[in-house]
C-alpha cells in the first residue's frame, strides 16, 4: 500500500494494531507457523554459517579479540530486532521491513529495502551453498567431486523442500534450530571439560596460556579486529527473520516478544560463549577459513568421528539458512510485486500459499554462486559475504529508520506504540544507524576484499536508480488503484 494511502487510512483509525493500515502482499498466507516454530527460527538466525564457519578464519586473523567483537555486534543485532519487533506487533505483515519502509518512508523507501534485502539473502545463499560445498569436501568420499556440482545438488534439494508448504518450512527449521543447539551445547560441554581436565588438544594444554602466550587479546592488533566486524555482522543476519515469520503465525503479540527478549542471552552463550573456548582450546593462528573451528578442535582430541559428526551438523546449519533465505525473500519480493516494485511472477502463490515466484529468482542468483564456485573455489565464501554485508547493513539501518518515524509519528498521535518497545529512542536508534556506517566504512581499510566490495556500492546505487525509473509507473498504478478502492 502506498504511503498516501496509508495515512489517509491511518488517520482515519489510530486505535492500534489491530486496526492498522494492512499490506496488500498479506492476503493469502495461512497461519501455518506455531510459536515453537517462530521460537526456533528466532534460534536459527541466530546461530548459522556465519559462526559455524566464518569464526575459524576469523579467530585466525583477529584473535581472541574476536569475541568482544560478537558481544559488541550483538548488542546492535539485539537493538535492530528489538525495534522490528515492536513494529511486528504494531502491525504483523509477512512483507516485513519492506511493508514498514512502504509506510514510513514511501514507496522507495520501500523499494529500496526490498532489493538490498534480496541482494542479503540471494548473495548469503551463494554464501551457503558454497559452505556446505566446503563442509562436504571435509570427507575424502567427496573429495574428487568438484565443489559447484555439490553447491547446485545443495541448492536443488533445498529449493524442493521449500515449495511444499510454510508448515514444512516450519519443520525443518525447528528440527535443524534443535540439533544446532544441541550440538552447540554438547561443543561446549566437552570444551569445559578439556578445559577443566587440562586434556592436550593437538598437543596444546587449554587454558589462559594459549592466549597469553601467542600474542593476547590482539595478537595481530587492532586493525584486524576491525576488519572482521562486517563478517560478525553477517553472523547475525538472519535475526529480521523473526519480522518476516510472524505474518504467519496466529499470535504475534505472544510469540515475537518472547523470541526477541530470548535473542541477547543466546548471543551471549552461543557466540561469545564459543569463541572464548575455541580460544583457550586451541591458538588462533590453528584455525582456517576452509574448516569449521568445531571441527578442528574435536578432530584434534584423538575421537576422528567427533569431527564427523560435528562437520554434519554444521552442514546441516548451513543447509538451514538456505532454507531460510529462500523462505524470505519469497514473503518479501511478494510484498514488493503487489506494489508494483518487483517482478509480476514473483506475486504469485502456489497451492501450498507459498509464493514459488520469489523462492525461483533467489534460487536464480543463487546458480551464479554455483558458477563463482567453479570459476574461484577458494574465494567464493568471502567475495559474496562480503556483497551480503553491505545488503544486511542497508537492511538494519531501514530497520531503525522507521522505526525512528513511527516513534515520531506516536508523538504526533498518528500512531498508537506497543508496549512491548525499543527503549532509549532516538539515541538508541541513531547510534546503532552510526556502528553500523562505521562498520561499512571500515571495510575500506580490507584492500583485498572489503575495498573492491565497498568499490560496488555506486554501481548498486545506479541499477537501484536504474531499476526505479523501470518501475515507477507501475508502482504509481498500483498506488492509484488502492486510493481508489479506499474511496469507495
């Protein structure tokens, strides 16, 4: 719905959620989502490749510094969910962000989010396919298997099952969020004990020593430390998902509170937690890029299928977010065509009410993953995660624009807020929007990748305008139409 349409509804009812301007790209879904699968998914976001397989690499160039990183990113990470929360229950939409942006900040505020959002999830896809690519290498049977054609068997299997149906969906991310918790649990379980016990691990004794001895908190120093904050920021870009499935769940107002509040003490145990045992487990400089640090660390205890097993349920993680990713910018590319901003194809549902349009032109970018993994193996997971950092930070500071707006729009009594709130705004909000810049610029000082991905952000700018002035007719149709049914 346009934004003149909605304040011309708004105006005409601000009594609340419940009596709030809906979005067109709402209608349709079933409510097949119960709250131990939003519980789960809220879970999954928060725990995927981006700790399973980017934390090796990083604790490799960062140190154990890495861990102050995730506790500061989280910090952010929770303030972003927390916002979009209160917004979820102000006015639950499956469109998400994008039905906010469309409220808040018009059309192309809209249209903006929308598209750096696909640009997040399509390049996080490639991201994904090309980690379960490398998990699988992990054992010799696949070793002779090129990694694209594991990377496309990858994302055929997942593509299969997320057409069948939400409540699926919802399934698989339950079970998957529980054995990622599981695993992660028992992980830690036996690190303390290594810990405890002062059990070798790869002929290093645990302990504080391993940090005190190979150069501290910041072996390499500062800088490096920098230079990852877009990688742990990557980590956490699955939490909006909490946004995005509470459109169709039954009870929002029950669920989202309750899987927002839960988000920070998971942050705290599963990420920081983790880091500081790998840490005292093993020195930084042990762990790589191409291996799950879980799976070096239990490889190295002398119990071989302990690495086994750790690498198939990282595989399974990495299977999860791409199952995820999919799931989203289906909801959110459907949200974007009823308004005229995306592909007519991508509106339409199947039987199942999932909407296949958007799910296939995901899955589209995500076959050129499958070409970047033939082309250049060894680079592919930092190239996209690095294109997926700039979608999910343009993502989170719309995220606390509108959120920015609505508060304002409260005051002016336009508006009615939730209980359940962000507090400390606009402070909140506008030193979260300053990390997150921050952080984006600081990419600047990564000559290799982070300034070649920075270099992309003008031609991003131009296919965005580019792509508006291919669409802006539509979307002023659409918009008249809807004035025009609010008037009769």
């Amino acid at each position: 719905m346009s934004k003149d349409a909605v304040d011309t509804a708004g105006a005409a009812s601000r009594t609340g959620a419940t009596q709030s301007p809906a979005d067109a790209g709402d209608a349709g879904y079933s409510k097949g989502l119960k709250a131990r699968h939003v519980n789960m998914i809220a879970i999954g976001g928060a725990i995927g490749t981006g700790l399973f397989l980017g934390a090796g690499g990083r604790l490799h160039d960062a140190g154990p510094a890495l861990a102050v990183a995730y506790l500061v990113c989280g910090a952010f990470a929770f303030f972003v969910v927390r916002a979009l929360g209160e917004l979820v229950l102000y006015r639950p939409s499956s469109g998400s962000f994008v039905s906010y942006a469309r409220e808040f900040l018009g059309e192309k505020g809209a249209y903006v989010a929308g598209w750096m959002y696909f640009l997040n999830w399509s390049t996080t896809g490639i991201a994904d396919i090309t980690a379960i690519a490398l998990y699988t290498h992990y054992w010799s049977f696949f070793t002779d298997i090129p990694q694209w054609v594991l990377a496309l068997v990858a994302l055929a299997v997942v593509l299969a099952v997320n057409l069948i149906s939400v409540k699926i969906f919802g399934e698989m991310e339950f079970w998957f969020a529980i054995i990622k918790v599981a695993t992660l649990v028992g992980f830690m379980l036996i690190g303390i004990f290594l810990l405890a016990t002062q059990h070798e691990v790869g002929g290093h004794t645990p302990g504080p020593g391993l940090v005190t001895d190979h150069g501290g908190l910041l072996p390499h120093g500062m800088m490096p430390v920098v230079l990852v904050m877009q990688g742990v920021i990557f980590a956490y870009a699955a939490l909006e998902l909490v946004g995005v499935a509470a459109g169709e769940t039954e009870e929002p107002e029950k669920v989202v509170p309750r899987a927002v509040n839960s988000i920070m003490w998971r942050v705290g145990v599963f990420y920081v937690g983790s880091v500081v045992l790998l840490a005292l487990l093993l020195p930084g400089s042990v762990y790589t890029a191409d291996q799950s640090p879980f799976v070096t660390v239990l490889s190295k205890i002398g119990v071989p299928a302990a690495g086994d097993v750790m690498n198939l349920v990282v595989l399974t993680a990495a299977m999860s977010s791409l199952n995820s990713g999919l799931y989203s910018t289906g909801r959110i590319l459907r949200s974007m065509a009823m308004a005229g901003s995306a592909p007519r194809f991508t509106a339409k549902m199947n039987r199942s009410q999932v909407p296949y349009g958007g799910i296939l032109l995901t899955c589209a970018v995500c076959v050129l993953g499958v070409v970047l993994n033939y082309l250049m193996p060894s680079q592919a997971f930092e190239i996209v995660l690095n294109v997926a950092s700039l979608g999910i930070i343009s993502t989170w500071v719309i995220i606390m624009i509108c959120h920015l707006v609505f508060v304002r729009r409260a005051k002016e009594g336009l508006v009615t807020r939730p209980s359940f709130r962000l507090r400390g705004s606009p402070v909140t909000e506008i030193v979260t929007i300053a990390f997150l810049l921050a952080v984006l610029g600081l990419m600047w000082n990564d000559p290799e990748v982070g300034r070649k991905t920075l270099l992309l952000v003008p031609l991003i700018a131009l296919l965005l305008v580019a792509g508006w002035f291919g669409v802006r007719r539509r979307v002023t149709k659409t918009q008249d139409e809807e004035l025009s049914g609010l008037t009769r």
